[in-house]
C-alpha cells in the first residue's frame, strides 16, 4: 500500500493527522488504528459501509463498474475459460497453477472427498424434514470432532490439510443433508469424476440403477461453484474472520460462516427468490409485488435484487443470466414460467423510477435459483450449494488473517445509548 497521503480530523480544538492508504485499486482508507488512543473517540459506522476490517489480496470488487476479480482475474474470463478446483487453487495460493501443480491439488481434493463414517450417525439426529442448512452447520461443525489433526491453527501443515478436507468434503455433506431429506441412501463420492460431476452423482443417483451424468450440467454446476467462490468481505466471509480471530478451529469457523450465509439477506436470497418468482406466479402480478416493494410501510424486498456493494449489475448476474438460457434450453424447459416471470421482472425494474433512483440491479442470486431448480433441486439446496462454493472463499480468507503477523482478537467498539449509571433498587422499593 503506497503512503505519504494524510486527513487531518479537527476534534475540540485539536488537529489529529492521519495516514491515507491507498489500495492496488478501489478508494483509498484512512488509517483511524490509533484514532481512539490519540483522540480518545471511536468512529461509528453500523453495517460497515464505510469500513474497511482488512487488508487483502484475494478477491476485488467494484461496486460502479460491476468489476469482480479473484486474484486480479476478472470473473467473465475465469467463468468461460478456468474450471472450479483451478480457482480453488488461485484462490488459495495467489496464482494460476501449472499442470503439475494442478493435478497434485485436484488428487489431494479428490483423496479427500469421503467423510468418516461414524460421520453417518450425525444425520440420524435430525429430523428428516430438518433444512440441510441446518444440518450443514451441524455436521461442518462436528467435523473438529474427527480431524484432531488439522486443528490447530498455528500448525501451517494443519491448516493447509485442513483447508483439503473442508474443500473436499463440504459438497458431499451437502450431498449426504439432500440424500437423508428424501429417505435415500447416501452415495458415496467416485474418484474417477471431476468435482461438479461428483456432487451431482452423489445428490441425484441411487444404487438401483446407474446414473450418468450430463456433461453440460456438470459444466453449468462448475461455473456457478466459480461464480459464488469468493466476494471479498461480505457478511459470512467477515463471519469466519471474526470467528478465526479468536483462534477457532477452522471447522468451527466454517460453520459460523454457514450460519450467517443462511439469512434471507445473504446467501438465502437465492430460496427467498425462486420462492418469490413462484408466489408472483405470472407476469400479470408483477405490478403488484414492485408495488409492495417500494412501499416503506410493507417489509417485503424484491429478493435477488440489490446489494449493498454492486451500484450497477452483479457481473455473476450476468453470468448466471447467460448460463439459465443455455441450461433450460438444453433441458427443454426454456419456456419455463419462473424464468419468464424473471426475466419480465428483470427489465420492468430495470425501467422502474423507484429501482432506478436505488440502483438496484439483480444479484448473484437473481438466476441461481431457475438454474438449480431445472437442473432437479429443491429450493432448500440452493443456500447449501452456495455454502459449498464459498467455502474455498472463506476458507482462502481464513488463512490470509491466521498468516498476517498483525492479527489479533476483532473486537468492535460501540455508541453507548443505554441508562445512565443507577444504583440497585431493592423489591420492596420498586
Ligand atoms: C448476497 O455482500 C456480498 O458480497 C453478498 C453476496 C456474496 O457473494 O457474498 O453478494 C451475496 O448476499 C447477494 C445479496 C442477496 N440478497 C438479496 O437479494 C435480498 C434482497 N436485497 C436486499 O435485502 C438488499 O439489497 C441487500 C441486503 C442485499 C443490500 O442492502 P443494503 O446495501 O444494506 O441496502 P439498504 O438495505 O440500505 O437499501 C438501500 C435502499 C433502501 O431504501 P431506502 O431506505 O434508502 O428508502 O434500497 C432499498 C431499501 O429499502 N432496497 C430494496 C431492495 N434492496 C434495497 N427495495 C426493494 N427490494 C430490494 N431488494
């Protein structure tokens, strides 16, 4: 980060001067480390809108331009021309691999895919009908109940085989939470399948009768694990880092970024949207439900629509928008209603004074949920295979905070608005 640059804060009398930094691109920040010791005040900024929590080398994003990049590589060309495991290793190593490098860490992945058996008697706890959210969080979790040896976070080995496991193994958890919701048996990961092959054989087959996998299904499965893998520091991301900065085991912190990408607001959007689409139900509603939208008075959101970055179109959006065409085409459903009720959606908002104004473009999660629900899977598992595509993103993260010798505890401050100092009051006085 170059420096030199200062801002100069001008508090009861006194001038406090403080370092500018300026990034390898994206605005600068004003270094406010020794702000509250200097000037004996903290900053307030609820939601963080203004907050930068780190400094980071993995993924940049630019909310005017709709500019998304993982290692300086912008989305579009890593969605048509890489492939999910090789940006798994971008992301987790900092660059592209060779042909040694990538076939060591696709093997290593591949010889991790399997989960300890006794694993299997997690499922039986919950109920059949329990969300696989739910049980992502839980079993992700139990995970530091097996691994002892990838737990300790200060081990570098530790954490590298840590990181395999969680990538190797998530989607077939994933999986096995899909597989115990419909009564079926779990199906074991194939060694001799690419990635996004191997979770859609181990959702979709049964041992009764084989299972082949479409190769263009597979590619559009691969292309939305790329396009949710890593977003800079949203909330579940910022999640992990806060769990991690107390020196959690990586599993535990996984688990907490589950737990925060399965709001409605986050990572949920993708179910609350397909779920949305449904309820609009024809293009005839959709007046109806922009009204409700813009209204203050109704909590209701056009889920899928905006971002608290993204001031212009999600470049994912765009993607996802191009890769729906493609896959309802090559299923034959291209005349599916959900997806012409969001494409008429799609361009009255974007025509829409309200929407405008707002700069409120469709999100990652806008086609997500037409893609998944054609390609066979219920809303329910759309979070979960976005868990499953982030994981290398927090995980990535994770890893850059533990190796950056200035990490320490986060520990936010706050505006304190509650009673003044009071003495205890006894009952009979009350
Ligand atoms: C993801 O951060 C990331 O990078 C996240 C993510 C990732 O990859 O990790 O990109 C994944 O979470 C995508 C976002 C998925 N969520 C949704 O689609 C849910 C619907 N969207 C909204 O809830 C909302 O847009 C957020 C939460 C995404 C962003 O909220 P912000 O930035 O805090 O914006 P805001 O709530 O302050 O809204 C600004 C204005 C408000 O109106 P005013 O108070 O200014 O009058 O826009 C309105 C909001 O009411 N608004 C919407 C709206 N989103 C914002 N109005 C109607 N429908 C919407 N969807």
């Amino acid at each position: 980060m170059a420096e030199g640059k200062t801002a100069r804060l001008h508090l009861e009398g006194k001038d406090y001067d403080l370092a500018v930094l300026s990034p390898t691109a994206g605005p600068d920040v004003v270094d406010i480390r020794k702000l509250y010791g200097d000037a004996g005040v903290f900053t307030y900024d609820p939601g963080f809108t203004s907050t930068a929590s780190c400094d980071s080398t993995i993924t940049y994003i630019d909310g005017d331009k709709g500019e998304l990049w993982y290692r300086g590589y912008p989305i579009e060309q890593l969605a048509a021309q890489s492939h999910y495991l090789e940006v798994c290793y971008l992301l987790l190593y900092g660059e592209l691999p060779n042909p040694d490098q990538l076939l060591d860490f696709e093997t290593r992945v591949t010889r991790h895919t399997m989960v300890h058996e006794q694993m299997h008697y997690f499922f039986r706890g919950f109920r059949r009908d329990s969300h696989p959210m739910a049980t992502m969080v839980g079993v992700v979790g139990a995970m530091s109940a097996f691994y002892h040896d990838s737990i300790d976070i200060n081990d570098p080995v530790q954490r590298e085989i840590a990181s395999i496991r969680l990538i190797a193994k998530v989607p077939t958890i994933a999986a096995m939470a899909y597989k115990y919701s419909l009564g079926q048996p779990f199906v074991y990961p194939r060694n001799e399948l690419d990635y996004a092959s191997n979770f859609l054989h181990m959702c979709f087959s049964v041992p009764a009768e084989p299972y082949h996998v479409d190769p263009a299904l597979s590619r559009a499965m691969d292309r939305i694990f790329t396009l949710h893998a890593d977003h800079e520091q949203n909330a579940s991301t910022s999640t992990v880092r806060l769990a991690g900065s107390s020196g959690a085991n990586p599993f535990a912190c996984i688990a907490a970024g589950i737990a925060c990408l399965w709001g409605p607001a986050h990572g949920g959007a993708n179910q609350a949207c397909l779920e949305m689409l449904r309820e609009i139900g024809s293009v005839e509603r959709i007046p109806e439900f922009l009204a409700r939208a813009k209204d203050k008075n109704d909590p209701f959101r056009l889920m899928g629509f905006g971002h608290r970055v993204y001031k212009n179109f999600d470049p994912r959006a765009k993607v996802m928008k191009e890769s729906a065409d493609e896959v309802l085409d090559l299923l034959g459903v291209h005349n599916n209603p959900t997806l012409q009720v969001a494409k008429e959606l799609e361009r009255i908002a974007l025509e829409d004074e309200y929407f405008v104004s707002k700069k409120l473009y469709p999100n990652v999660d806008f086609y997500s949920g037409i893609i998944l629900e054609a390609m066979g899977f219920p809303t329910s598992m759309f979070t979960p295979i976005f868990a499953l595509s982030r994981t290398v993103g927090w995980i990535s993260q994770w890893k850059e905070m533990i190796a950056d010798p200035q990490n320490k505890i986060g520990r936010p401050r706050q505006l304190y608005v509650g009673a003044p100092r009071r003495d205890y009051k006894p009952l009979d006085q009350r």
